[in-house]
C-alpha cells in the first residue's frame, strides 16, 4: 500500500508521521535534538526515513515542514535566521537521497494543510489559520488554495503590525502579532514575572489581577488582529493551534467575545472562530499532505 512520510521540524524536536493517501495513521513518532550540535536535526530526519522504510518499503512521497521562508518551488528554506544552521538552502531530495522531490513548506503553512485535510478546516475553502507559540505562524487557504504569495511571505500572520509606536520584531515590523501575544515576549510584557505564558495563564486564572490586565490585554489585541484579517480575506472559519491555544476557555470565551464586537458582519454571518484539532502533529500531517499532491 502507498504511503506517504510527513516530517516536522521544530526547534529541539522532531514530529513525523506515517500515513496512506486517504488519511489513515499508521504511526506517529517524536524525537528530540540537540540544537547546538550542527545539522544533528537532518541527521535525526535522515534515520527517521531510514527505519520507516526499513519497515514498510519506500515510501511513495516525503514532505518537510519546517519554521523559516520556504522557496516558492518549495525545494528549499531560504531564509531562517540565528537557528537550525545548515538549514538555508538545503536540498532535502539530495540530502535524503530520495527519487522524487521533496517538497518543504512553511511549518504554519504545513500546519494549515494538515488541519484542512484530517482536522477542524476540514470542508472550508476560505479559512486562516494562527499557531500562537514561541512566536506566531499564521497561513490561510483562499478558494482553497494555500496563499504563498510572490516569494513566498504570503499568511504570514504573525508579523502583521498592531503597534506602529512598538520596537521592531525579527522581521522589523513594528508591534507585531507576534511580539503581541507570543511566548518569546512574556518575560518583557510582564516586567520579569513570568517566564512562561502557560504560567501568566495560571497566575490569570487564580486571580491574579495584574496577570489577568497583562493577559487580557493581549488577547484583546489578538481578537482586534482575527477581525482584521477577516476584512481582508472574507474567511470561512479562523483555526487557533500552537501551544498557548492549550490556554482553552482562558482564551476562546474572551478571544470569542472580542471578536464577536469588532468583527465587520454585515450580513449577519459570523466566522467561527476554532481550536485545532491535530495538535503538535498538525505540521507533520501537512507535510504528508502536501507531498502527495505531488506524487
């Protein structure tokens, strides 16, 4: 039976799964990594394919998912700076070893596919996708295509601008999505308190009157970020995944009501505003996905 592997890779670890054409899980397996050593990422991904193949014959397609700015071709991460060296410009057909291509997205844009395919944007073809962690990825499907843009930059969400009076973020936009409610600014939005947002959370949810101003604060600006993209892509539904969506009823009630008084209905059709379904493999999912349309 043809099979498909999906790869996701991450800052210290590694998601893959295993899967048919129609969606069906064989396995799903996580390994870790150590960032400090060079390339020991791809050397992981490369015994990764070697023991799925080992086991189940070769694999009709492979597909990566990765964090950083994917070639249009989707041959490559060309630019993902100060992490995974090595990565920027990597040809994983070569590395591999394989015979066919293998495509590399985006790890939101992977994530969105995967969640289209087998999890909560299954049956939209007008939906965007935010993946709220360390920092924020974003995509969006239009017409049911995946946005990729002219080089590439098209759904990234996160480094939209909601602050122009803010310091710039990675990308130099100013006040961004992502320095707005991302896990790599809550030691800053929170003068030292916290080092994590899982514990601002706790700390909101115990009572804590300053946390709650802090963390309601940005959930505020996320829900004014939704309805604004909803004016520019007129979606169906808008997909909230990564790890601070684990916050669950911390986030969605006010995130929801928020969103519900800023957000531009003038026909009375509200977008439904939903937690992803696939969790940490949502990337690898994609991956898997994407690699089969090419097959």
């Amino acid at each position: 039976m043809p099979y498909a592997i999906g790869i996701d890779l991450g800052g210290t670890n590694i998601k893959s799964v295993v899967v048919s054409p129609e969606g069906e899980t064989f396995s799903k397996s996580e390994v870790t990594f150590d960032p400090a050593v060079l390339m020991d990422w791809g050397q992981k991904i490369r015994g990764i394919v070697q023991k799925v193949e080992a086991e189940h014959g070769e694999a009709a397609a492979i597909g990566l998912s990765a964090p950083g700015l994917a070639a249009r071709d989707g041959s490559a991460i060309v630019r993902m700076p100060e992490r995974l060296q090595g990565l920027e410009g990597l040809n994983w057909q070569q590395y591999l070893g394989f015979a066919r291509p293998v495509p590399i997205l985006n790890d939101a844009h992977s994530a969105l596919l995967g969640e289209a395919w087998l999890g909560a944007a299954r049956g939209f073809k007008d939906v965007f996708m935010l993946t709220l962690g360390t920092g924020v990825g974003g995509a969006a499907l239009v017409d049911g295509r995946l946005l990729c843009g002219h080089i590439g930059r098209g759904g990234h969400l996160g480094h939209i601008c909601l602050d122009p009076g803010a310091p710039p973020g990675i990308t130099g936009m100013p006040g961004s999505l992502e320095d707005t409610i991302g896990n790599c600014t809550v030691w800053a939005r929170t003068n030292g308190r916290f080092q994590f947002t899982r514990d601002l959370v706790e700390a909101h949810t115990a009572g804590d009157r300053e946390a709650s101003r802090i963390w309601l604060d940005s959930v505020r600006r996320l829900a004014c970020a939704i309805a604004s993209l909803i004016n520019v892509l007129d979606p169906e539904a808008a997909i909230i995944g990564g790890g601070i969506a684990r916050a669950g009823t911390a986030l969605f009630d006010p995130l929801q009501e928020w969103v519900r008084q800023f957000e531009w209905a003038p026909t009375g059709t509200h977008v439904k505003i939903l937690p992803a379904q696939l969790g940490e493999f949502a990337g690898a999912y994609g991956a898997a996905r994407n690699a089969l349309t090419k097959y």
